[in-house]
C-alpha cells in the first residue's frame, strides 16, 4: 500500500442522515486544510479580543468533514460508534506501513476491500460521499 485509503466504519446503532438510514461511515484522509478549517469552525472570539478553541467541536467539525457529514450528524452518534470514528482518524496519523496494519485490526472491511482489484474505483467513489445507508 502506498498512499492512504478511505476507512469504512460500521455503525453499532444506524443513524437517519439526510432521510437515509446509515449503516456505516465511510472516513476520507484528512488533508491540512480539512484540520485547519475544523479549528476554524471551533474557534470563538472572547469579549476581551482573544481567540477560544473547542477542541471537542473541532474534532466533531473535522469528522463531519470527513465523512461527507454535518457536525450535527455527528454529535447524535452512539459515543462507541463516535470513538469509532476517533480510532479510524488516528490510523491516519501513521506512518503507511503501520496505517495498514492498524487499519486491518480495526476495521477489516476496509483492509480486506483494500487489496481487491477495484478497491481503488471504489472507495474514490464512496469516498465521495462518505455514506452508507441500510439499502446499499
């Protein structure tokens, strides 16, 4: 493997986004301006002039992005299938070799999906959205 894939997460309790049932997440790597607009989103301007960050609200902004989602989506998940979420972005705060062997642990699904022929078509496509509902 050399480059960083999507990450299919499977919801413990599926969720109702945009008048679909999800089943599953699909989480993109996150890029530098994926981080610094998260911070962005999380950052209020106090009454005496200086800047306040969430970072709570920054990670939640950040996954949202992520998964083709809203913060608002996000903050309704079960929190296992929240820390879910956390574990998957993590794995892209690795080094390639040990991404894919953390991303086999974790989420099989995706490390299996990886070394199929049309894994690539694929997860850019579902990556696109980042959503799997009930149906799919």
């Amino acid at each position: 493997m050399n480059k960083y894939l999507p990450i299919n997460i499977v919801l413990q309790v599926a969720k109702e986004f945009d008048g679909k049932e999800l089943t599953q997440l699909t989480m993109r790597p996150p890029t530098t301006n994926d981080v610094i607009l998260s911070q962005h989103h999380a950052t209020r301007v106090l009454a005496d002039g200086s800047s306040h960050m969430n970072e709570a609200e920054a990670e939640m902004h950040l996954f949202a992005a992520l998964t083709g989602t809203t913060r608002e989506f996000i903050g309704q998940l079960e929190y296992y299938d929240y820390t879910q979420l956390g574990k998957g972005y993590d794995c892209f705060l690795l080094p390639l070799p040990q991404y894919a062997a953390r991303c086999a642990l974790l989420f099989p699904d995706s490390a299996m999906e990886s070394h199929s022929p049309s894994s690539e078509a694929s997860a850019s496509e579902s990556s696109a959205t980042g959503l799997t509902t009930a149906e799919s």
